[in-house]
C-alpha cells in the first residue's frame, strides 16, 4: 500500500503492470494503491460470467477490493458477482478502449462509475498495420523463413517479374474505416505515394485521400483493402465472399482490427483460388488461432501475427496514464472524460 488517500486497487497484468498504474496514480492524486497482477497475456483471457475479454480472477479481484473506492484494470472481470461484493467500490477505469470486461448494466445498479481509455493503441496499430502490409506485398515473412529456417536462397524467385512483389508507391489501397487508427494509417500511406480512399459513412469532414460513397466502390478500385472499422452488429461479417469478390486479381486483404469483420473461410477461398494474391491478419474470429485453422495451410499466401498490434511499452504507458488522468479528475470532483456510466 502506499500513501493515505482515496483507496485505489491497480489491478493490472503482464503488459499494463501494476507499477505503471500506481506511478501514473502518484502524478495524478492522493491514493492509497493496492496492487494486483493478473495473468493475461500468459494466461488467456475470455468470457468470465457475463463479461468478455477478462480474466477469470474474480476471487482475487473481490479479495483486492476490500473497501476500495477505485479500480484500474485491463483485465479484471468485474462482473456482477464482483460489484455485488464491493459496497464501497464507486470508480472503474479500465486500461483500453472499450470496457468489454465490465457489467455496465450492473455497474450502474451499484452507482458504479465507469472509464476507459480510447487511442491508448491508435499509434502502435496503426504503425503494426503498415508492417503487415508491407511484409504482405514484398514477402518478407516468406523469404526470411525460406533463408534462415531452411538455409534455402529459393526466396530469390520474389526477383522474377511473374513473383516479385508490389510497391506503395502509385497503389490503389482502400481503407475501411477511418477512427484513430485508420486516419493515421493513411497519412502514413498518403506519405508513400499510395493512392489512398477511404469509406466510413460516421466520420465527418476532410481526409487523407479520396473519401468514397459505398463500401462496393472502394473495393472495386483497390489493390489493397485494409479494415479499421469497430466490430458491431452491423460491421460483423462487414467482408465476405461478395465484397472478396469485388476486389480486383490479385488483391491483398489486410485486417489488424477486429476478426469477425472479416469471413475467415470465404478468404481462404479467395486465397486457395488464387483471387487474392495475399493477407495478413492479426487478428481472426477465433482466438488463439485454432490448430485447424486454413489460414495455417495458406502460410505461403498469408502473414499472421498473435494480435500483436497493440504490444508496445508505450501503450501500456499511455493506458496507465489515461486512467489516472480519470481517477485524478474524480478525486478532485472535475467532470470525467472517458465515461460511460
């Protein structure tokens, strides 16, 4: 415990350490902060009672809050369960963009306020997102295994015209969606020389590139597609084989945004038919990966990475600092920023 405040538990994990929250606290506000280290990510997360994306650590998490105030978490699973068993609790701030792991329907029953920390990832995904794009168009992946797993200078094929990659520079590439993350990965495209369009029907005003009236005309014209839009019902299944179908030969399909906007099986299709040239995904509509899945077959045509795009030290930084920004403007009575409840 340190200093004799509002009582904080700064349940962060193997990525947002407790430290990083109860440094950011110390900059912020008078707390006393308890900490608790969760076990994502050496442990999965998944669905805990009525909330997703948590750690099953609800004991741990009831046993930590005895008599606190606040909660900064990622992961913790604050269920129903939990809010029950903590009277006192009147704050949760949770480190990421949005509070999938917490009951806000029974948060508010408990007169329990609830923050999040929106763009804590935007530069990090956004930056991991040009990565894939660029492994996916010039091979990269491929010629590193070929060259050092298998001592093979095979990879030198990629110079012949009939396999050699595409470049940035004068490329058609469609964004969809246009948030945090996917403006700053068209400045980035923009920068490159890429012919950049963007379809988002909520975003307003001026953007990097040619904005366009309908998800079909985008696809139509690009070498490239990548995804940023949020996972809802309506952006759920948003790319399946029709719009797969719309893209021209040989296009690439990028997705470090939410898997189920994309229809894993109608891909590997357009990929095993030789539609597509190629992907790159960090993230897929099962998770972890299933052993079975076709995308592991495909591994000459695609670049997969374990949801990585937000794994940077200075996301988890900025999310411990978001979040003590919230608790600080509470403790002082000052409206919240981030807030649902």
């Amino acid at each position: 415990m340190t200093s004799s405040g509002v009582r904080v538990v700064a349940a962060g994990d193997h990525f947002v350490l407790p430290s990083l929250i109860t440094a950011a606290l110390a900059k912020e506000a008078d707390c006393a902060v308890r900490e608790l280290t969760l076990g994502w990510p050496l442990e999965p997360f998944g669905p805990v009672a009525e909330v997703s994306e948590a750690s099953d650590a609800e004991d741990e998490l009831i046993a930590a809050l005895a008599g606190a105030e606040v909660l900064v978490t990622q992961m913790g699973p604050v269920t129903e369960r939990v809010l029950a068993a903590c009277p006192a609790l009147r704050l949760v701030v949770v480190c990421r963009g949005g509070p999938v792991n917490v009951n806000l329907e029974a948060a508010e029953r408990h007169g329990v306020r609830v923050c999040f920390a929106p763009g804590r990832n935007a530069a990090a995904t956004a930056e991991f997102t040009i990565g894939l794009l660029l492994a996916a168009l010039r091979r990269i992946p491929q010629a590193h295994d070929l060259l050092a797993r298998q001592g093979s200078w095979a990879g030198s094929s990629y110079y012949t015209y009939e396999h050699s990659g595409l470049e940035l520079e004068d490329l058609p590439v469609g964004l969809v969606g246009y948030g945090a993350v996917g403006s700053r990965v068209a400045r980035v495209l923009c920068a490159f020389g890429a012919r950049v369009t963007v379809y988002d029907p909520y975003v307003r005003g001026e953007v990097h590139g040619l904005r366009l009236p309908s998800l079909d005309d985008l696809l139509r014209r690009s070498a490239v597609v990548t995804l940023h839009a949020r996972l809802t019902a309506e952006t759920r299944g948003l790319i399946g084989a029709r719009e797969l179908a719309l893209l021209p030969p040989g296009a690439v399909v990028v997705n470090a945004a939410r898997g189920p906007l994309l229809d894993e099986d109608a891909l590997c299709d357009a990929l095993a038919e030789g539609r597509l040239s190629a992907a790159a995904l960090d993230t897929f509509a099962r998770e972890p990966l299933p052993p079975g899945s076709r995308l592991r077959a495909l591994s000459d045509r695609v670049v997969l990475s374990p949801h990585l795009g937000g794994a940077s030290r200075a996301v988890a930084e900025k999310a411990a600092r978001i979040a003590a920004a919230e608790v600080g403007r509470w403790v002082r009575g000052e409206p919240l920023a981030h807030c649902l409840r």
